[in-house]
C-alpha cells in the first residue's frame, strides 16, 4: 500500500513537472513567435521594368524595427545613371545602360543591435 501510494505520488509529481514544463514551453514559443512577427523586414516587391533613357523611380519599405533605416546595395552596382538613396532605399535616375540581373539590398535600423539587418536579392532588370 505504501509503495502504491509512493509511486502514485512520483507519477503526479512527473505529471506536475512535464505540466509546469509544457506551460513555460508554450510561453517561450509564443515569445518567439512574436519576436519573429516583429522582425526587421524588407517588404516584398517587384522592381518595375527598367527601360534605357527612361526616367526611373522606386523605394523600398521596411517593415518593423527602429527607424531611421540606413540601406545599402551589397551585391552588384547599379547601371550607369542610377542613384541609390542609402537612408531612404530609394533608386532614381535614368538608365544608360543594360542589365539583368539580381541586386542584394541590405537594411539595418537604429536599434543599436548588430544583429538586426536583412539582406534580400531582387531581380533587376534594364532593356
């Protein structure tokens, strides 16, 4: 009858534990679920075709983290004749030249956190 009640007991207290566990397990996944939520984001877009001789303009949007925003093309340089606005994710100008290809834009806020900034590729395109 002891022994019965002893593992009774240790059976509720397991029980009991994986309970306890299994609450702070979901409040953890729920913390990072809304962190991921309010990530640092580059809104999706398609970049309007670009046509030589043409004037051209588009701007990125950021989603999420602390503005001001600093933006930044890190992979290919844009064609001939076209700007690119680093603290507004804005290109302008008027292409003088053709390309396909895909740009890497990079986006940091001013969190003061190193590890907050995404780089996302777009295809750019110039005929």
């Amino acid at each position: 009858m002891i022994k019965k009640q002893i593992i009774l007991g240790l059976v509720g207290l397991v029980l009991f534990s994986f309970g306890c566990g299994q609450a702070m397990l979901t409040h953890k996944l729920n913390a990072l679920n809304e962190n991921f939520e309010k990530r640092l984001q580059i809104k999706e877009a398609l970049l309007p075709q670009f046509r030589i001789g043409e004037i051209y303009s588009f701007q990125f949007e950021a989603i999420n983290g602390t503005p001001p925003y600093k933006w930044r093309i890190i992979q290919r340089i844009l064609p001939k004749g076209l700007t690119f606005e680093e603290s507004t994710g804005k290109i302008f100008g008027t292409s003088q030249n053709t390309i396909e290809s895909p740009i890497v834009v990079m986006l940091t806020d001013s969190s003061g956190n190193p590890n907050n900034y995404i780089m996302q590729s777009f295809s750019l395109n110039l005929k």
